[in-house]
C-alpha cells in the first residue's frame, strides 16, 4: 500500500517523472508507475557542494527489480540533477565506491 507523499508523487507520475527526497541523503525518480533509488550524501559545511550523487550506485526498478539500463541511468540522473537544480542546491557527482557497486 502506498501512503502519503509517496501516494501522491505516484498520482503526479501519470503526467510525466518525477522526484522526491529520499531519507535526508538520496532522491527518488518516479516514472511510469515505477521507481527507483538514486544514492546520495549531504556534504560537511566547508564544502563547495551540498550533496553528492554516486554515478555507480546499484540502481533497480521497484515493479520488477531489473537494473536500469544506460539510458534509463542517465533520464534519472538528468531528472535528480534538474530536481536539484530548481532548489537551487549545489552537488556533483561522485564514483566513490566504483569498484564495490559496479561488481553487484
């Protein structure tokens, strides 16, 4: 069952994708009725960014648990980066942890 902001970004899919924070560190890209988890991380104060984005985080759709394909990555990588964008938050990506996700 789906409840709250989650039911409602799940309506607001129908009229194209759409993102929403996900705990306090990672987003999540609604489309089509679907969803997945992109990873993120709040930065210390000092730094130049706000948040970062893990390019190779593990990234599975939640209907049938397939892995995003490259393109599908780089729609919801665009989406999340445009989502921060408009809220005027600063990041960069990240390929920390590479070597560990990519294997998965």
């Amino acid at each position: 069952m789906i409840k709250g902001s989650a039911k409602k970004s799940f309506r607001q899919n129908t009229s194209g994708p759409v993102v929403r924070r996900y705990g306090s560190d990672s987003y999540k890209y609604f489309e089509q009725s679907r969803w997945t988890i992109v990873e993120g991380e709040l930065t210390p104060g000092g730094e130049d960014v706000d948040r970062i984005l893990f390019r190779y985080c593990p990234m599975k759709w939640s209907d049938d648990k397939k892995r995003l394909s490259s393109a599908e990555r780089k729609i919801a990588f665009k989406a999340v980066g445009k989502f921060l964008d408009d809220q005027k938050i600063r990041w960069k990506f990240s390929d920390f942890g590479k070597e560990n996700w990519v294997a998965r």
